[in-house]
C-alpha cells in the first residue's frame, strides 16, 4: 500500500490542506446565508452557480493542462480559490456570492481535473478502487475537519472566511515543494460525451447521479439541519456526520470493488442510498439530534463513494491516453448534476418540507439502480443469444475457439 501510494503522497498532502478550507467554505456559506436571511431559492441558486463553474472549468481544466502542465495548474488554481473566501465577507449580496461561487467552481473543477487524472496515471485495475478509494476517504475526512471549524467561531463574523482562505493558499505548498515526477503533458483533452459514455455507460450515469444528489447536498443539507434542529450548530455536526460516513465507507467499498466488481456495489450502494434518504424525508418533520446524525451517518456512507466507484468503473475501461479526457468527462456529468440537483431540491424543498430534499436523493439513487440494472439484463440476454450461436458453430465443426474468445474478451469488457 505505501509503495502505491507513495508517488502521489505530496499531492494527497495538498488535497487534504485545501479540501479542509473548501470543507469549512462548504457548511459556512449557506450558514451564513440563511443568517443574512438569503430566500431558500437564492441558497439554492448560488449552490448551482458553484457547479455552473464547476462545469465550464471541466470544459477548460483539460486545455489548461495541456497548456502548462499538472502542476503550474495546481499552484494558480489554488491562489484563485484562496481569494474567494475573503471577497466574499466584504461582498455580501446574493448577486456577489453567486459570480464568487461561479469562481470557485471553476478553479475546483480545475484541481480535480489535475488530481484525478494524476491518480490514474499512478493506478493500474487492479488497484485503482484502493487508490481512489483511499484519496477519497482522506479527502471526505479532511472536509469533516473543515466542516467542525464552524465551531470555533460565530458564523456572523469574519474569523472563519479567513481561516478558509489560508487553509486554501497552504494547500498549495507541498505541491511546489515535491520532488515526485508529475504527470506528462496529455496531447488530447477535448471531452467527447459520446465516447464517454461508450466507454462506460454506467459509470457516466453514475458521475451524473452522483452529481444531482450530492450537489444538492453540498448546497441545501446545512438549511435542511438548521430548519430541522432549529439550532444552527447542528448543520455542522449534520454535515460532519454525513462526511464521516462517506470517508469510513470510501476504502471498505473501494476494495470491495476491486475484488467482487464494481457494477455490484454500485448498484448496492444505489439501494443503500435510496433507502437512507427515504428515512430522512419521512422523519424530517419530527427528527431528534441524535436521528439526524445517525441517518446523515448512514446517508453519507453510500451516496459518496457513489462517485468514486463510478469513476474507477470507467477508467477501467478506458486507455491511458483517455485520462484527462475521462477525468474532465466525468467531472463534466458530475457538475452538470449538481448544478441541476440544487435548483430542483430548492424548489423541491419549497414546494414541501426540509425534507424534500432527500425524496429527491432517493429518487436519483433509485433511477441509477433502475439504469444499471436494465443494461445488466439486457447484455446478459445479448451474451445468452451469442454463446448459443457459438455452440451452433462448434456443432458444425467451424472455427468456434476464436469466435467463443473474442465473445468472451466482449463480455469482460462489457459494461
């Protein structure tokens, strides 16, 4: 495990640093909004405008890269980023924060698109769902100590934007101080959906699931706590306990699907997901503390490594040379999800209870398990139908070994 991740130990370094600022960023933003008493609507718009910015920068990220390099483009990414906290205590309308989350949307799609594509390089099939699996894992739980600084100071003042700011800026540092050979510079990066999705229809799907249920998370689970507890310090330790779930979950899943495959726990952590925000819908209304940890717990558990199972269940499937036009593909699904999953768990939300917001989770969760399961039937009848022939062809004393090889080289490669 050490000599696998070892290549990637400064990166992973860096990630944890800046993710603890964008965790912190994360749970304080809609805090603060509801506080300024921002409309729910205007909460949910500026959590899309932040995955609006997301998606155009995995549309730029890639050319970026190819331009300059992984790592010049981690440095100046992050010193944008870092700015943004600041800017926004001085500019408090939801006009401003919406043009500043645009912002730091785009420089995080950006140093995904660096960080993952950097990850595939160091990762072969047999060990890519640890590798993600274990970067996840340290990133969620680095986002949880984020999310618990919230703690050390009233959301009203100006303390945590700052303490978000430099977390960002140092994130940086160990990245300009590595010694570990970077990635080389991709010739090809402009994203092709359709080759994409050929590559992996269900891990795409996933990646664009993924993005509807956690970006409305990210941009309406800290209104959904405060409403719920009516206290504003559970939105932190309901984000928190949501993180902590994901990050206990992300290597034993990782692992799981490298060695039972990665289309069976995706569709399990699917039902799981569905499942978990049902419970949250339905006991919204009447929910305790100590509920609302425990489901944010379980909910978290499932819906997060969502994500990083779909995007080892396409990279497997994919070239080397494809990389960073998977990584900016993937994060392209994700961040069209998630400036979606915002605007309609608002009016979602709106138009119900808190607790909308999770009906909604359920109902992408399932729609994913439903996808996943309808391919899986309909390439086993294709594969039934095939073998049959090939046995007509044996029977006849043709050339059955080759075609019975090349069907079976099909059938592992088939999504």
């Amino acid at each position: 495990m050490n000599k696998v991740l070892a290549p990637v130990a400064a990166l992973l370094v860096s990630v944890s640093i800046l993710l603890a600022g964008q965790g912190l960023q994360g749970t304080l933003l809609p805090v603060r909004a509801s506080l300024e008493q921002f409309p729910t609507l205007a909460i949910g718009a500026m959590g899309a405008t932040y995955f609006l910015g997301f998606t155009v920068g995995c549309l730029k990220g890639g050319e970026l890269v190819r331009r300059v390099g992984h790592v010049r483009v981690f440095l100046a990414m992050t010193a944008v980023a870092s700015a943004s906290p600041l800017l926004h205590v001085l500019l408090i309308s939801p006009m401003s924060w919406g043009v500043l989350r645009f912002m730091t949307g785009f420089c995080f799609a950006v140093l995904y698109i660096v960080i993952e594509s950097w990850l595939n390089d160091c990762a072969d099939n047999t060990n890519r769902g640890v590798i993600f699996s274990t970067y996840s894992m340290i990133t969620l739980t680095v986002l949880a100590v984020g999310q618990m600084m919230m703690l050390l100071y009233v959301p009203t003042g100006f303390e945590l934007f700052i303490i978000a700011s430099v977390l960002v800026s140092l994130g940086a540092v160990p990245i300009a101080l590595s010694t570990s050979p970077s990635p080389a510079q991709p010739h090809t990066v402009s994203i092709d959906v359709a080759r994409l999705y050929q590559i992996s229809p269900s891990g795409t799907v996933g990646c664009l699931v993924s993005g509807l249920a956690n970006g409305a998370f990210w941009a309406l689970a800290p209104v959904f706590a405060s409403k719920v507890g009516k206290d504003v310090n559970l939105a932190a330790w309901f984000m928190t306990s949501a993180v902590i779930g994901g990050a206990m979950a992300q290597w034993p899943l990782g692992l799981l699907s490298d060695r039972a495959g990665r289309r069976k726990v995706l569709v399990g952590v699917g039902v799981a997901g569905c499942f978990a925000g049902l419970a949250l819908y339905i006991l919204a209304d009447s929910m305790q503390f100590a509920t609302a940890i425990m489901l944010a717990l379980i909910w978290g558990a499932f819906a997060f490594p969502l994500y990083v199972i779909s995007v080892a269940y396409t990279n497997d499937h994919a070239e080397p040379t494809e990389y960073v036009m998977v990584s900016s593909g993937l994060l392209l699904m994700y961040g069209i999800g998630a400036t979606l999953g915002p605007l309609i768990a608002s009016f979602v939300m709106t138009e119900s209870n808190p607790g909308g917001m999770y009906a909604f989770t359920a109902l992408m969760h399932l729609g994913l398990v439903l996808f996943v399961a309808v391919r899986f039937l309909r390439s086993r009848s294709v594969a039934e139908q095939q073998i049959a022939f090939s046995d007509a062809l044996s029977a006849a004393q043709t050339a059955s070994q080759v075609y019975e090889e090349e069907l079976l080289q099909q059938a592992e490669s088939d999504d």
